[in-house]
C-alpha cells in the first residue's frame, strides 16, 4: 500500500513570496490534515478535510494561508505572502475516517525555508 | 486549553529500558497516541490507548491512566536506531472535531 505522498520535499524562498503544497493521501482516506512543525516542536494542526470539506481551520492563519480538497483526494496549501515565522516542515497525514482511535498516517513532509 | 507535557530529552543505553512520561488536560479525552520521528523524517505510529492500563507490542509499551491525565512508553532493549523523538498526541472531545493535539516530543538518544 502507497503511503502519503508529498511534494516538493525541500523548498526555499524569500518573505513575501508565495508557496504552494501537494499532498496526495492513502488511498481511500477520507480524511486529510495539514500540520505544521516548527523545529524543535509537535505537530500543530492547521487544517483538517472529510473527503472536500473543510472540518477544522480554527488554527490556520487565514489571511495567509489557504487550503484545498476539491476532489476530495489530492490536497495543496498555500502560503501568500510567506513570513520569516513560516520556516517549518509542513506535514500532511490522512486516515480512513476521523474516529478516535483511527490512527493517522504521515508523509514526509516539505521542509521550508523562508529567507 | 489543552496541555501536553513530556521531557525535552532523554538519553539511554543500548540494551536498557526507558520510560518516557507524557501528562495531559483535556476537557474530553478520547485517545492517546505514542508516535516516533526521526530526524528530518516524518512522525510514525506507534500505540494508541483509549482504556487504562498497559498495551504492549513488541519491545514498545504504551501505559495510560485517564484519571491521572496520564500515559508513558516504554521502550525495552534499546537498540540504537531507537534515537529519535518521541512524540505523546492527545484526541480531545472538547477541541473543534475531535482533534488530536502534539507534545513538544521528547528526544532520546541511545548510546552504546
């Protein structure tokens, strides 16, 4: 079974300049999370998608971040414009359904650098 | 708010066995996961407990009391490929859609 894909797995760019992210789930996960980790931190939820929903964006910076699910597979995340505090790894997980005890899955993540 | 507490860094010795603590508020516990990640790569499940008491897989144990707010890994005969952070995630009934929250992590390093 593929595992979550992410892409670009390392980007650079200057403030104020925009970025954008690509998540590709486990098959068949309804469920899709953007999290961001900041070095020497926890996961910290941005955003969170049954099937092209938005469920939870309580914690997404919303004049600056956006995200979508259209298709209710592939994800992307945007930033516009990117700050110095945006420099983290920007993780998407995905899971079956979003019971309780219904684990999540990681990607790899995209390492991002803001100069 | 939500509080999840574990220590900053731990470190052991090939062969030993450590505990790792996680303490956490909740207003409406719902699971408690253990997940590891190594540097530079993405977290990886580990257990989850949602009834107190002990669940053990392998050389990895996960403890919880939810009265206590409660939970720890254990992690027996270290090897040292177990270097990495270790991190305690909480499901809470009182966050916007049963979300699940991280601790900081704890880094252990296994020493020879």
């Amino acid at each position: 079974e593929a595992g979550v894909a992410q892409s670009p797995r390392y980007k650079i760019i200057e403030k104020r300049q925009s970025v954008a992210f690509w998540c590709n789930p486990i098959s068949g996960h309804a469920t899709l999370y953007w999290y961001q980790q900041i070095l020497g931190q926890g996961p910290k939820l941005l955003i969170q998608f049954q099937n092209n929903g938005v469920v939870d964006d309580s914690q997404l910076p919303k004049d600056r971040f956006s995200a979508e699910r259209l298709k209710g597979v592939d994800s992307t995340l945007k930033i516009q414009p990117a700050k110095l505090e945006d420099s983290a790894v920007y993780l998407c997980a995905s899971s079956a359904t979003s019971g309780g005890g219904d684990t999540q899955y990681f990607g790899p993540g995209t390492r991002l650098t803001v100069l | 708010g939500q509080n999840i507490d574990q220590p900053t860094e731990m470190t052991a010795t090939e062969g030993a066995i450590v505990q790792i603590n996680c303490t956490y508020q909740t207003s409406g516990f719902n699971g408690l996961f253990w997940y590891q990640q190594h540097a530079g790569e993405a977290p990886t499940f580990l257990s989850y407990n949602v009834l107190d008491g002990l669940e053990e897989k392998g050389r990895f144990s996960s403890f919880l009391s939810r009265s206590k707010g409660y939970s720890y890994l254990l992690l027996k005969e270290l090897q040292m490929k177990d270097s990495a952070s270790y991190l305690c995630a909480v499901r809470d009934r009182g966050l916007s859609n049963n979300d699940m929250r991280f601790g900081a992590g704890t880094r252990l390093t296994v020493k020879p």
